[in-house]
C-alpha cells in the first residue's frame, strides 16, 4: 500500500494570510496542497481561479492539487496547468469525453485524476482506471468544507482499491470531505492512501501543524 499522504484543502484557509498558511503546512508535513475551483454552476458555490493557484504556486514548493468542480472543465485546464497546477482532477459528471480530457491534462504535464460524486457508482469510471494517476472519491457532496462524511464513501473506496489492485495501478487513491482522524483511518483500512482535509486542519484549536500532525498520527 502506498505512503500516506497529508493534503490540506486551503477552502478553508485565512485567505488573507494564505502564504504564511501554506508555508506553515509545508513546515509540518503536508504532502500536497489542494485547490478547490469551483464554478456556481456544478456546484452551488463559487471559490477560485487559476490566478489564485499562480499565486499558491509562487508560495509553497508541494505539488498542488487541483480539484476541478466546474462545468466544461476541458475549455481551463490549459489555464490551470499554466498557472501551475501539478495535478489536475476532473469530475466524471462533467465529462462526456473523459478519456480525451485525461489525455489532454497529461499532455500538459500534469497528473490527472478522476473524481466522482458520492451519488456516481465506481463503475462508472471503470473504462479509464488504466490511465488515470490519481482516483478521487468525494466522501461529501462537494460545494462547501466542513461537511460531514458520508459513510457510504468507505465501500466506494474498497470497491476503488479493489479495481485498481487488479489491473496494478499505481494511481493514488484519494478521499476528500469530512476527514478527521476517525474517518481517516476508515479510509485507510479501506484502502485510500491521500487524505485531504480543510476544516480539520485549518479551523484546529491548535492550529494548522496541531491539525497535520494529529491526522498523521491517524
Ligand atoms: C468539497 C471540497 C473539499 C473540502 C474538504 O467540495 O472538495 O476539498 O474542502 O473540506 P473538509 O475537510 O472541510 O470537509
Ligand atoms: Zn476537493
């Protein structure tokens, strides 16, 4: 099973101090860094743009992360990569040509990964496992941090890990939404191997490395 990996979401960050949050993320641990770019439309909520990742990009050294929540993802993902996106993620709900657009992320030089909404069965991105480097299963409607875990979401996973383990995929298996150390480890024992968390690790009482490390410990 893969290394764990720590990826603190910034949609709930303090975006007036964005650069020193991820500097201290970066200082305790944290893998990579997710963004969240979401287009009122496919989500009821409207977040940030590729001019938002350039400035992420010039701020920290980690891989970001970037989780697409927008309607005709294919027209930015040029936008996203040139600003500096390491990996870029796609929902299987906003792609009629998914394999085109998993090629079209790769061409850029970027990861690309595949999402799907908790209410999408893991059968539906079965087609393009092979190419995928990075497998995401929304443990939340995605829209807003600070949800809570849709326990739903752990035999998605192990029925995810699955799929891949038979055609030996490398891809990294990800979950994202209502992660704290309790849910973590059921995805962990369910085979996910990236965790990302926004309101754990940026709403801690103790602050962002307290929140790292007790999701690390997890
Ligand atoms: C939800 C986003 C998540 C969200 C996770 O649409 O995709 O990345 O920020 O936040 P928490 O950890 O607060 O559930
Ligand atoms: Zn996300």
């Amino acid at each position: 099973m893969n290394e764990a990996f720590i990826a603190p979401s910034i949609l709930s960050a303090d975006f007036t101090r964005l650069g020193a949050d991820l500097a201290t993320c970066q200082a305790s641990g944290a893998n990579w860094i997710h963004l969240d770019i979401m287009d009122g439309r496919f989500v009821p909520n409207l977040t940030i743009g590729p001019v938002v990742v350039e400035a992420c990009r010039r701020a920290t050294d980690l891989p970001l992360d970037v989780h697409l929540m927008i309607q005709r993802p294919e027209n930015l993902i040029e936008a996203f990569a040139k600003a500096g996106a390491s990996r870029i993620i796609v929902h299987v709900e906003t792609c009629p040509h998914l394999h085109r657009t998993l090629q079209h992320i790769k061409s850029l030089g970027c990861a690309a990964g595949v999402t799907l909404n908790p209410a999408t069965p893991a059968s539906a991105i079965q087609p393009v496992l092979g190419m995928a480097d990075q497998v995401l299963v929304m443990s939340v409607n995605p829209g807003f941090g600070g949800q809570t875990f849709i326990p739903e979401s752990v035999d998605k996973i192990r029925q995810l890990r699955a799929m891949l383990d038979e055609i030996n995929s490398p891809a990294r298996l990800e979950v994202d939404g209502g992660i704290i150390p309790e849910t973590l480890r059921l995805a962990r024992d369910a085979g996910a191997d990236t965790f990302v968390a926004g309101n754990f690790i940026f709403h801690h009482g103790k602050g962002i490395a307290a929140g790292i490390r007790e999701l690390r410990e997890a």
